[in-house]
C-alpha cells in the first residue's frame, strides 16, 4: 500500500468511526446546596454530550409545581425558570429563590446531526435543618455549681444523621463537641449549637439551652435583686407565700424546680397583691420568676 492509499484509508477511518460511535449525554452529577446565597453552579458534564456527529442541539427540561417568586401564587416551576440558558451544553443556576427545597430533577435532551437522541437527568437539593422548638426549658443553677445537658436533641435535616456538633460560647464547658456534657458558667448565659449533616452542610446556630445562674452573695431572701418595690414574705415558706407590689401591677408568676421544670404558672395575674399556698411543693430551694409592667425579675425561694 502507497502512502498516499494509506493516509486515505487512516483518515477514511477516523471519519467512519467518528460519524457511528455512540452518542453519549452527560447532565453531570447531582448538586446539593447547603446555604443561601450560594456560588455559581453550572449544570451538566465535561463534555455534556460526546460520540455522534457535531453538532449538538441541547435542551434542558423539567419542571415542578410551587409557590412563585415574587408573586406568591402557586404555578408550575420550569427549568427556564431557574437556568440561565435551556439550550446551553453547561447553563448556570440563576434563580436560585426558584429551587424547592425537596428533590427536583431536570433533563438534558442531546441530538446530534444525524437525528439520534440521548437523554441524561440530574437532581438539585437544598440541605435544609430544622428545629423542634427550644432544646429544653431554662435552667437555674446557682454560682459554682455545674448541671449536664440532657434530654432529646431538637435539631433535624433533610439529610441524616447529624455528624458533628458543637457548642457556642465554650465558656463553661467541659467540652464543646458533647452533647451530653456538662457546663459550669460563671454567669447567666445562652448557648448555641451548630452541626453537620451526611451531606457536609452545616446549619446556623440555634439558640440550644440558657443557664441562669444566681451569685448567692449577692441576692437577698427578702425581695427580688434589690428592687424593693416587690416583696416576698415569708421567706423560707412553708404553708403559703405573698408577693406584693408598691408600684405597679404583677402579671406573670412562675416557679421552678432546680432542673428547670416548671411547677406552678400564672400568666395573668393582674393584680399588686399574690398569695400562693406552697403545701404541695416538694422542700427545697425554687426560683420564682415574676413579670410586672416595667419588668421581669427572678428570686430563689426556700419552702420548709
């Protein structure tokens, strides 16, 4: 075979091959976004669409039913709706208020310049954490003592389990990545917990457990941290115990236990002058929170 019969035929091949090799699409692996605002994410492989014959004809598709931005009203989402460009090879994710929070999958439609199609999908999440309301109701606690976090964890995500924690601010803690472990603050204070899913998102901080210290040298038995428009007497108490205002008129009044249960509320007292029997309360020291019209105000109460 001459040279020249022999380019002939080599470059007859590529052309062959190149003009039936399978057409292959690539929409690219499936996005997760952990947080808004998010970077620019680009949908699609690289390439999005090999083998067949160029060019290439690209459309991208899908759509799911939600409520609208701005407008509010509940509408079809299209995937014109979210991308940049539904006949790009690699579109750009621009609407990103459009994107629901559960799966939503959206098709790459590839035809090349010989007719034939091929169609690849991929999905697009938002890591989303939730929670269950406050971890746990207060805690008192007085100076020098030290209480163990305890009870069900009131976080949760979309994609589980959680894999890290940690507390805000460390002051006071034993360790800052347990759960379950203990916190010894020197004053009143509300800390926060962050974590991580299976995906590798992190959530905000969340407002976890507030500890309400009491510095004994500095709080009086007789009335509530020096405002002496508000007494309480007796204190210790046994059968019953009376509050009085000078100045204006109670409103609230709650008593709790050491470990933060509460175990007597009145949300609507309305009036300068309270009694209470205290008979059926356990001995031991409670702490008394009561709310009037300019302030919110705590005491420890002894009942005998």
């Amino acid at each position: 075979m001459t040279m020249k019969k022999l380019m002939l035929f080599l470059i007859f091949k590529v052309i062959f091959l190149h003009a039936y090799s399978q057409l292959i699409v690539n929409a690219g692996n499936d996005i997760i976004v952990c947080s808004f605002p998010v970077e620019e994410y680009v949908l699609g492989g690289f390439p999005s669409a090999s083998g067949g014959v160029e060019p290439y004809t690209y459309t991208w598709s899908g759509k799911h039913f939600a409520f609208k931005y701005p407008t509010g009203n509940p509408s079809w989402i299209y995937a014109s709706d979210i991308l940049d460009d539904t006949t790009k090879s690699n579109p750009v994710i621009t609407e990103w208020r459009n994107v629901p929070d559960e799966w939503t999958t959206y098709y790459l439609k590839v035809e090349d310049a010989e007719g034939n199609i091929q169609v690849d999908s991929v999905s697009i999440i938002a890591s989303v954490f939730m929670t269950g309301g406050p971890y746990m109701s207060p805690v008192t606690i007085y100076k020098g003592d030290s209480v163990q976090f305890f009870g069900n964890i009131s976080l949760f995500s979309n994609f589980e389990p959680l894999t890290e924690y940690k507390f805000s601010p460390a002051h006071g803690l034993s360790d800052s990545v347990d759960i379950y472990g203990w916190a010894k603050p020197d004053t009143s204070i509300t800390y926060y917990l962050e974590a991580v899913n299976s995906a590798g998102c992190r959530s905000g901080k969340i407002e976890y457990w507030h500890i309400e210290v009491i510095d004994t040298t500095t709080v009086s038995n007789a009335i509530f941290k020096n405002q002496k428009d508000i007494e309480i007497f007796p204190n210790p108490a046994k059968d019953k115990i009376t509050l009085y205002s000078q100045s204006s008129r109670i409103l609230k009044l709650e008593i709790y236990d050491l470990t933060g249960t509460c175990v007597y509320q009145n949300l609507n007292v309305g009036s300068n002058r309270v009694e209470l029997k205290t008979d059926k309360l356990s001995k031991g020291m409670y702490i008394l929170k009561v709310r009037d019209e300019r302030k919110k105000i705590s005491q420890k109460m002894v009942i005998q």
